[in-house]
C-alpha cells in the first residue's frame, strides 16, 4: 500500500464534497478542511454551511473558514496542520503562492475538463454549450496563474446529447474523485510525471450569470439546445412571453423550418411547443411558469389560459 499522505482540503460546493468523501475512505489523513464562509441561501436567507464544511463536520475534522489569505495569522494556522499536500477542488479562491509553497509537495487541484481546454469557473456547462464531445477531468499541479499548472493526470469522459449541466456535473464528480485518490497514491510513491499544458490551446469558462440564461431566438435550434442542457439546473434557460418569465428545462430539435420571425410559436399540442429560430425550429417539452413547477408541456396545456399563452403565432420576446 502507497504511503500515506497528511492533506489539506480546500473545497466547497457538492462537486468537490464527493472529492472530499473519496479521500476519506482512502487510507490518506484529512488533517483540515478549507472551505468558503457560511453564507445566506434560499428564500428564508438563512445562514447556509458549505456542503464540504458538512462533510468536514460530520467527520469531526478541523474546517477553517478564511476569507483571504492575506494575513499572517491564516499563513501560520495552514502551515500548523504539517500537510503533505493540500488538495483544492472547486473552493472559490484564488491561491497566492504563499500558500501554494506551504504544503511539502505543493498544492494539486481536480478541474471538470481537460485542460487547457476550459479553465475558468463554468467548465462543465462551457463544454456542453459549446458542443464538445468529449469532457474528463484533470489532476493539475497548482500555480499561481489560473489552471495554468501542469497536468499529473487525466481521464476522459463522452459527452453524450442528453447531458445536461446537472447530469455532466454528477459523473465528472464521480470521476474526478477516483481519479484523486489515484492522484495521492502516485504522489506519494513519486510516480507523477507533471506536463505542462499548451497555452496556445487554451479556452476560458467564464462564470455563468442569470442574465445570459434568457435565450435568443436569433441563433440556431441546435445552439439554443444545448444552451438549455448545459444551463439545466442552473441558471436555467428562460424567455418571457406576455410578460411572464417561463423557464426552459428541456428541448429538442427539429427538423422543420419556417419563415415565420424567430421567437415564433408555430405549433402547440401534447408533443410540445414548437418555436421558430435563426435556423431550424426548436421543440419545448419541458416549461415552468411564474410561481409553478417545472411540467411537461402536455400537462402544462391542459389550462385553458395556457393554450392562449402558447398558441400558435404567439411570440416569444427577442433580445
């Protein structure tokens, strides 16, 4: 059995608590736990934990919560915990090198693409978006540029044409923790060969925000498509209509087209709604209206005032 290794996590949201999980079924020591401020969440804007900090909690391991790292007094409480290695996944802070030279073998990070391809924060939904077919994750040896470090190890994963954002993130987390306790195991036998990455090929996943969710029926229907996958289950695709706000989690395709102006409605029945767009014709299968729950558009039009809302020649507004 590899040796094993006194390590720092630094992480916060769901994808990297199953990294998190991953390490402490494995033989390496969890020393601390770093992970963002509490914060308000939800309607009631109660204080809201991390769910690595639950994690972290419910294994009795020390969580340390700073904001920066900029003061000494934080320096001093990292270098305390005498990690071998301090692994961040999704934490929510740029690192300054100060902290990146405080672990005995530096800090490696697990990054949902295969890098160069996508740093940034968005690179699950990017991918998607972009029509990729191919995702996987990246162990990186962390440096003080943004995912600029060199790569430790990799594996792929397809991207399939009914992944969504949601369903994507899920099996990369899967992956992305295998793939780290594999990473630890070869850390510390020295068996990682770092390579570094060609910033010639570098993309950017920028942060994804509410505002770019409302689609524009200029582009394509296979562009708004996979919008709508890789922004399911957030922001989640919206256009309004009539003024209400109605949010798109599911679509497909089709082949027909139309003269009518993009944004169009063309045809309303059990199988769907189906909407003019730049190019093609794009068909909703799956809606949520103001103050209701997602549904199927079969159930959706079952309301009479639904059918008005959606009938053919209606107009979805454009950008």
């Amino acid at each position: 059995m590899p040796q094993s290794l006194k390590v720092i996590f630094a992480g916060t949201p769901d994808f990297a608590a199953s990294s998190l999980a991953a390490v402490l079924n494995s033989h390496h020591q969890v020393v601390a736990v770093y992970t963002q401020p509490d914060r308000k969440a939800g309607r009631g804007k109660k204080i809201s934990m991390s769910p690595v900090k639950e994690l972290a909690l419910e294994h009795n391991i020390p969580v340390e919560q700073p904001t920066n790292f900029k003061s000494e007094e934080s320096l001093a409480q990292l270098a305390s915990y005498k990690a071998d290695v301090m692994v961040v996944v999704a934490y929510g802070l740029l690192l300054p090198q100060s902290v990146l030279d405080t672990p005995k073998l530096g800090c490696i990070n697990v990054h949902g693409s295969l890098l160069p391809r996508w740093r940034g924060a968005a690179p699950i939904q990017r991918a998607i978006q972009a029509g990729d077919k191919e995702t996987g994750i990246t162990i990186m040896q962390m440096e003080a540029g943004l995912d600029t470090g060199p790569m430790l190890l990799t594996a792929s994963l397809p991207i399939t044409e009914q992944d969504t954002g949601s369903s994507l993130h899920d099996k990369l987390a899967e992956q992305g923790a295998q793939l780290l306790v594999k990473a630890l195991d070869k850390l510390a036998e020295n068996q990682l060969s770092p390579t570094p990455q060609d910033d010639s090929q570098a993309t950017y996943a920028h942060k994804l925000s509410k505002a770019e969710a409302q689609l524009d029926w200029q582009l394509s229907a296979h562009q708004l498509e996979r919008t709508i996958r890789a922004f399911n289950s957030w922001p989640v695709a919206y256009s309004l209509i009539d003024e209400n706000t109605v949010r798109i989690w599911q679509a497909k395709v089709t082949e027909t087209h139309s003269n009518e102006a993009p944004g169009t409605i063309l045809q309303a029945n059990s199988d769907g709604i189906r909407v003019a767009c730049g190019q093609g014709s794009l068909l909703l299968t799956e809606l949520q209206l103001p103050g209701a729950r997602s549904m199927s558009v079969k159930d959706l039009l079952n309301a009479p005032k639904n059918q008005q809302l959606f009938a053919p020649g209606q107009q979805f507004a454009s950008l």
